[in-house]
C-alpha cells in the first residue's frame, strides 16, 4: 500500500510540473524567443501620408502569391480611415487606396473606421495568407461616430470582403461586435476599446474557434481577449485583462505560434517614471492563449532615431526566407506618424522621409 501512495504521489508531483510548464514560459525559453525576433537594424519609414496634416498609423500585413499587402490607417483631423499598399520586397511599399471611409452620419461608425486584419497565418515564418472564414475575408476595427483623435465612444466592428486584394471598400456588419457597455465587460474596460486581433485557436485551447484580443481603456489600457464560435457573436472569456501593467498603455497586440509556443507583440507606453512619455515593443509568451509570461529584458524596438522619437510602437513582425521584419508605428518629435520597418539583416536604409511642416 506504501508503494501504490508513493507511486500516486510522484503521478500527482509530474502531473503538477507539467501543468506549470503549460501556464509558464521559463527564462530560457524566453530568451531564445528575443534572440529569434529581434531586429537591430533600423531600415526607417517605409509608408507616409500624402501630406503634413494626416498621420499613418498600424499596420497589418497578408501575402498573396508573390505580392504583400499592407492595410493600415490614417488619421486626419476628423477621425480613421483605412487604406491598402502594396510590396514585391516588404521594404518599397505602393498606396492602392482607401478600403473604409467615412460614411453617412447616422452610422454608428461614421467618423472611425480603424481597420486590423483577422485570421492571418499564425505559423512563425509561415506563408502569412489570409484565411477566410465563411466564404469570406474578415476585418475587425475601431469605430465610432464622434470626430477627432480617439474622442467619444470607441466599439469594436467587423468587416468583409470577398476580394482583400484589391482597394474597394469592405463591407461592415450594422452593429458593433463589441462594446464597453457588454453587461460582460470589465470595470477596465469602461471607457473605449482600441485595436484588436482576431486569430483563429485551430486547437481550441480556450474552448472556442476564434479569439479577439483587444486593448481597452479604463484608469490604463490593458490587454483583454473574447471568443466567438462563428465571428459575429463574442463574450469574454475574462473579466479581467490578460496583460496590464496598471499606468500607460499595454496594447495592440499581434500573434505568432512558434511550435507550441504562442507570442504576443504588443507595446508599452509610460509604465514608469523612466519610461515616462515614451513607447516601444516588447512580447509576452503563452502556452494556452490565456496566460502570459512577460518578456524582462531589452525592448525589442524602442526611440533611438529622429523618425521614431518619442514612440516607436504598434508590432507586426513577420519572418520571412530567414529575415526578420518588424513592422511599426514610428513619431517624431513634431507629431508625424508613419510606418517604419526594422530587421535581423542590414537592408540599408530608406529614403523615405515625413512631408515637411
């Protein structure tokens, strides 16, 4: 009987450890993740707006045969509009056009259409297609109808098009998928809801097909996730967020899956009193979609050039035949805001400059 006790004793001790593993990335494992992802070579900006006044902002990237497609955002006094660029080489990038626009007034998101893509190839170093759901190609945003940066209420809506390739525009579900005023939503959470990321859990490890991660804004901005079996109907699968640093922002995330291993890109912004005013891009690391292991160590990308100071922000990181390319949210000191790529190889440097004020 002391033997049989014993036995169920080291069972129950290895099924412990293993259900640590599966909830905690340790050091080592982290460290092989920074030293896969990171990117010190600074290309600097490779997509602008068209003049002073307007502001580019993230980005989000699918290919297609032998073409890249950027989607990303611009900002222009009244509120979000999404547009489309185009690469052969990730590095020279081609404006196409707007593929949402303002629209009529009565709209509940007729001033803010801030569009992310949803159900890209997670695969690290994968194909990074486009996948569609439904017979159809999705898009989350943030929407609204009050005019200005980020002003009024913030919700989350959904988009589709049968033909993400071209610049047309997509259409829009009628309501938002998502709200601060959910009688499931959190008390961080009460304010607005900013950038989200829908992938697909092919496994379900949450229980659900699809998972939203989204940061939303109450006394900080904090990173929180909902599921949804089919696209359009989403609940939280916690009422508290999944990474918050309590001060500043913790926000836009993006996901890769390298072997069992899931990570979260995603920036930080004022955390402390050294980081005051600033933001850059970390990662976080998970095996379950649920809980996160925080990255300690250097920023993966932080100010260091006159077209990323104060902020170099908001990753998308793709690998691809052996480069690394960390895509960003780049501001200057006078506000301009573009889109700058950094990468694990020299690639020289771009030529692109901000429009002049």
């Amino acid at each position: 009987m002391k033997r049989f006790i014993f036995i169920v004793a080291i069972s129950s001790l290895i099924g412990s450890a293993t259900a640590l593993a599966q909830t905690t990335v340790f050091q080592e494992e982290m460290e092989r993740v920074y030293n896969e992802v990171k990117t010190p070579y600074k290309y600097g900006l490779v997509v602008t707006a068209p003049t002073a006044d307007k502001m580019t902002d993230s980005p989000s990237i699918f290919r297609k045969g032998d073409v890249w497609y950027m989607y990303y955002i611009i900002f222009d006094g009244r509120g979000y509009e999404t547009w489309m660029a185009t690469s052969r080489d990730l590095l020279h990038w081609k404006t196409e056009g707007k593929v949402m626009s303002f629209s009529d007034p009565t709209d509940w998101d007729s001033n803010q259409k801030a569009g992310y893509l949803a159900l890209i190839d997670t695969k690290w170093g994968g194909s990074s297609k486009l996948k569609p759901y439904d017979g159809r190609y999705w898009m989350s945003y943030l929407g609204g109808n009050s005019t200005g940066y980020e002003e009024g209420v913030l919700l989350t809506g959904l988009a589709y098009s049968n033909n993400p390739t071209t610049a047309t525009e997509w259409k829009r579900r009628k309501e938002p998928i998502l709200s601060p005023k959910d009688k499931d939503a959190g008390s961080w959470e009460s304010d607005k809801i900013y950038k989200s990321i829908i992938i697909e859990d092919t496994k379900k490890l949450t229980g659900s097909r699809f998972v939203m991660y989204y940061n939303a804004k109450g006394k900080a901005e904090s990173i929180g996730m909902a599921v949804s079996d089919d696209m359009t109907n989403w609940k939280r699968l916690k009422n508290t967020p999944v990474l918050d640093h309590h001060r500043g922002i913790t926000g836009d995330a993006y996901l890769q899956r390298m072997g069992k291993l899931w990570v979260m890109f995603y920036f930080g912004f004022s955390w402390n009193d050294q980081t005051a005013n600033k933001a850059w891009d970390t990662f976080a690391c998970s095996y379950d979609l649920v809980n996160w292991t925080d990255w300690q160590g250097e920023p993966l990308i932080e100010p260091s050039e006159n077209f990323d100071t104060p902020y170099a922000h908001k990753p998308w990181v793709i690998k691809y035949k052996g480069v690394v390319y960390h895509f960003y949210c780049a501001v200057d000191n006078q506000g301009r805001r573009g889109i700058a790529v950094a990468t694990s190889k020299d690639m020289g440097k771009s030529e692109l400059e901000f429009p002049a004020r």
